[in-house]
C-alpha cells in the first residue's frame, strides 16, 4: 500500500512539474559536415507557445543553453542548411522568419510578411523539478537517399552552411519524345558528371537533375529518336556514347578529344542558376529550345 501510494505521489509531482513554468533548455547537435541552424517552438502553458531562433550549431558538434521559461509537454523544432531542411518529411507547419526570432508562434494562416511556412517535428520536452529539456539531433540520412547523399558530400558556402540545392526541370512540349544527356558538377565541385541517356516523353515535364551547382552551371543536351540534336547549341561540349547509356567524369566543359571508342565530343546548352534560385525549368516546343 505504501509502495502505491508513493508512486502515486511521484506521478503527482512529475505532472506538476512538467505543467508549471521552469527554465527551458534546448540541446542541439549537428551531425552534418555544415553548419545547422534551429528555430525551437517550445509550450509556454495554457496552449500558449513561443519560438525562438536562429541556434547555429557547427558541423560534428551540440550546443546547449537557456531559452526562457516553458512548461513541459511537446516542442515544435525546425533546421536547415542551405535548402535542405529537417525534418525532410512529414512535420507540422509553423511560420518562420528569415531573421533571428523570439516572438508568440504562429500557425501558417497568420505568417506575417517575410514569413515562410515550414515543417517543424514534434519533440517530446523532458522535464524533471528543475527544468525542461528540449534534444535534437540532425544527421544527412534523415534526409532520404538523394539529399543525404548531396548533404554527406560536404560541399559548402561561404558562411559554412551547405551549398544551396538546386533542381533542373526539362518540359518536352513537343509531340515525340526526346533523350537527355545532363552534366552537372561532381560532388567534391573539382569537375563534371555526365551521364545520359534519360527518356523525356512528349507533353510531359520532369526533374532531370538536382545536386549542388557552385559555379550556378549545369548543361544539356537533347537528341531525338534518329541520334540528332533536338536543338543545335554549342555552349559547352562533352564527350557523349551515341548508342549506350553511360555515365563519366570530365575535367573541363569543353572537351575536344574523347579516350573511349563510342563515344564523340557534343555540343551542350548551358543553364546557369542565379544566386538564391533553387529551381529552374528549361522548356522545348517542337526542335527549338526557348
């Protein structure tokens, strides 16, 4: 009976601690090889909640430290660098400002301007009698394969955060399908990856390639059914295989002699992102290329 009733009574002063305000600490680690950034939203009581941010944590290591008084419950976190976000799926969106933060919360049909909506992971606030605790990890696999991948790499900006991701899309207007051969940056930025070929069908847009793109350049080249330039541009030149896929590395963007037996120097379209475009789409009608 005694043994009950003192469970009884620790169970009491756990729920009492975890609802009355105490000191909130957060602990944030990076295991990324950038620079991370957190905004937190932590419960204030009474269905209030307040955000704070940004945290930034450099790559391999944790920070901790006070964010005022909160009361136990479920937090509402968010991190980036660059582009790439966390969490990466799924998550409840929050409005965040650019700029560091400590205000009341809120909810994506209040953004003020300046604002974006972002998906924020519900974490669970530990709380004993003294505080409340607040613990996040990010790492690059919680990414998924593509992003983890890309984030893994380590390829940086000149504040140290990861360099911005960036999507390329190809819209095949036309009424035939077309093949596309991509060169995009390697991984480590100290050359090119070029693979093709991949089928685009008629009326339909795709992604065609996403990585990261320091110097802001990716090139292209599309052929129709008969091996033939779909458009005629000479920006750039790679070494191409007419007939089977293939994928290699080159060393400069515009390669005159080719080392395998298949394979000819082609002509490229070049495409440069702007600094702060993450996505662009190139468009085709008919032969030409807008």
């Amino acid at each position: 009976m005694l043994a009950i009733i003192a469970a009884s009574v620790l169970t009491a002063l756990s729920g009492q601690s975890s609802a009355r305000p105490l000191p909130t600490v957060v602990e944030l680690c990076n295991d990324t090889p950038a620079r991370v950034t957190w905004s937190v939203t932590r419960p204030t009581g009474r269905s209030g909640r307040t955000q704070r941010g940004w945290f930034t944590v450099e790559p391999g290591q944790c920070r901790e430290g006070g964010i005022g008084d909160g009361a136990g419950g479920t937090a509402l976190v968010h991190a980036r660098s660059g582009n790439l976000v966390w969490p990466a799926f799924g998550g409840e969106p929050m409005c965040v400002p650019a700029e560091t933060h400590q205000r009341a919360a809120r909810t994506p049909d209040a953004c003020l301007p300046g604002d974006r909506a972002e998906a924020h992971e519900r974490v669970a606030v530990d709380s004993d009698s003294r505080r409340h605790l607040i613990r996040h990890r990010v790492t690059c696999r919680q990414l998924g394969a593509q992003d983890g991948a890309i984030c893994e790499s380590g390829l940086r900006d000149s504040e140290g955060f990861l360099e911005r991701v960036r999507t390329l899309e190809v819209c095949n207007h036309g009424g035939e399908p077309f093949d596309l051969a991509i060169a995009g940056e390697s991984r480590d930025g100290r050359a090119w990856r070029v693979e093709g070929w991949r089928e685009v069908p008629a009326q339909t847009c795709e992604d065609v390639w996403r990585g990261q793109a320091g110097s802001g350049l990716v090139h292209v080249r599309a052929r129709d059914r008969d091996g033939k330039p779909v458009w005629d541009r000479d920006d750039a030149r790679f070494c191409v295989a007419a007939e089977a896929d293939f994928v290699r590395a080159a060393e400069t963007s515009f390669e005159t002699v080719c080392g395998s037996d298949g394979e000819a120097p082609a002509g490229f379209q070049s495409v440069r992102f702007e600094p702060g475009v993450s996505r662009f789409t190139l468009d085709f009608r008919g032969s030409n290329a807008d």
